[in-house]
C-alpha cells in the first residue's frame, strides 16, 4: 500500500522547527519534509518567484502521494499558499488541502498580549505581505501591529553564524527598530520558521515583560484539531510513525545543519526540482 504521509515544506531548514513540534503532537501519522535549500532563501524573492518555486513543491508532495501538505514557511505561506489553495487546488484535485502557519498563529496571538500590541519579525516577504497585520485585524481587530523585516537573520541562521558577535549586532538592531515604532508592546512573534534558533539571543537583548512567541507549538495544536475536525482527510493520511526527509540541495550539508533544527539526527535524500 502506498503511504500517504502529511507534507511539511520549508524553503530550506526552518520548517524543521514546526515539524519538530508537530511530530510531538502527533507522533502516529507518517510524514515527508522538503526543503527546498537550492534556491534558498525565499524571504527577498518576489511574489512570482516565491509562487512558482512553492507551487512546483507542493506538487511533488502531491506526486509522492501526500493528501495534505503544511507550508510550514511563513514567506510561501504569505506569497502562495491563497493563490494555491483558490487557483490551483481545484484543478490539480480538490479533496488535496495545502495549509499555512500565519492563519493559525494569528488565530491566537491576540491572547498573549496584556497591552494589546503585538511586535512582528519575519522576512522582508511577510513583512512586505502585510498578511499579519491583515490575518491579526480579522480576529483581534483591538490589538495594533508593528512590523520589522530582519533580512539578514536567515542567512546567519543558515549558515550557523547565530551565535556570533556579528548575529548579536543584528538581533539587537532589529529589536531595537521593532520597539522604537511604539512603547508597550509586550509581545514578539517570531513570525519565521527560522527564528526560534535565535530565540535565547533575542531574549538576551529584550527588557524583560515582553514575551517571545515561537509558532512550532501552535501550528501542532491548530493541526491536531484539523485534523479531528476532518476525520476523511484524517483518515486518509497514512499512520505508521514514519519520517523522510527531502532536500534540493547537498544532503551532507542538510543532514549537518538540520540536526539543530529538528533536534535529533536526519538521513536526507537529494531531489532535482527546477532545473528542467
Ligand atoms: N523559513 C522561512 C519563513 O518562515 C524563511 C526562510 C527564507 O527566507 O527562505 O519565512
């Protein structure tokens, strides 16, 4: 029989932080995890780029037999995954369901805040969607939202240069931009897959009474209850505790570097994408 494992899609390393969490959520269900390192980041790239790039992955989840795919990248989940689920779902096949970590974090980050202001750090890309500032208003229309792009928090983190004096320069000033737009807010989203690997830095630089909020944990809770909310769909993502791990890029640098997102050792595979 084949196995139907759940998706889990990141431009490179930092979905491995949700599907860490997710797994622990739900450790019964097989999954397959991409990242997609070769054209890594997405974070500066244009809507276009960054919907061609995940369209095309959602599609080998798709042929590698998964009925649901988590883009657990907030950059695609801002730039394609409307597009996708509206334009392209319904020809590709309509029972197939593609899911985003922003909808479910901005869900319940309102419950967080005591002074109704939220801070947002992502990628120059979330930031530039507006889709937390948009997302936040529908279920917390009181709480205001600033915003901070921090472009260089990525390639730091991928390139296991966070713990060095250079990341403390950029973690600080980014902090440092995000609280000068506004006194009281007392709550930060790291609203990057990537960012948690930064989350005792960012603490470090912080007043204290701010709260840092890392998405891994919500997006598992906002799945599990999906996925008891469609029982079919549930029914057809396969259960045997299995993991793979796919990247498009070097295997020995995946499974190098992965290991300290995903917190345990990864035997990755190579997949050619894009270059046909
Ligand atoms: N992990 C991605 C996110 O959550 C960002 C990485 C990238 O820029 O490719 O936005």
């Amino acid at each position: 029989m084949q196995l139907k494992p759940i998706g889990v899609f990141d431009s490179g390393y930092g979905g491995l932080t949700i599907l860490k969490e997710i797994v622990q959520e739900l450790p019964q269900y097989d999954y397959l995890y991409m990242g997609d390192n070769a054209r890594a980041p997405y974070g500066p790239r244009s809507f276009a780029t960054v919907y061609h790039y995940t369209l095309e992955c959602v599609q080998w989840f798709f042929a590698q037999g998964c009925e649901l795919v988590i883009l657990a990248c907030n950059t695609a989940s801002a730039k394609a995954l409307r597009t996708i689920q509206q334009k392209d779902l319904p020809g590709i096949d309509p029972d197939k369901r593609v899911l985003g970590v922003i909808r479910p974090t901005t869900e319940v980050i309102g419950h967080y805040s005591q002074t109704g202001k939220v801070g947002i750090l992502g990628t120059s890309g979330t930031v530039q969607s507006e889709s937390y500032p948009i997302e936040i208003a529908k279920f917390f229309p009181q709480v205001e939202v600033y915003q901070e792009a921090c472009p260089m928090w990525v390639p730091l983190i991928e390139n296991n240069e966070y713990d060095t004096p250079g990341a403390d320069y950029f973690v600080q000033q980014h902090l440092q931009h995000l609280l000068n737009q506004s006194e009281g807010i007392d709550t930060l989203l790291l609203a990057c897959t990537h960012y948690p690997l930064l989350i005792n830095k960012i603490r470090q630089f912080l007043p204290s009474g701010i709260t840092v909020v890392s998405q891994g944990e919500i997006v598992a809770q906002s799945l599990k209850k999906y996925l008891e909310k469609h029982p079919d769909l549930a029914r057809k993502c396969s259960r045997n505790g299995r993991l793979g791990f796919y990247t498009t890029d070097s295997t020995t640098d995946f499974d190098t570097h992965a290991t300290r997102f995903f917190g345990q050792p990864i035997a990755s595979k190579h997949l050619d994408l894009g270059r046909k």
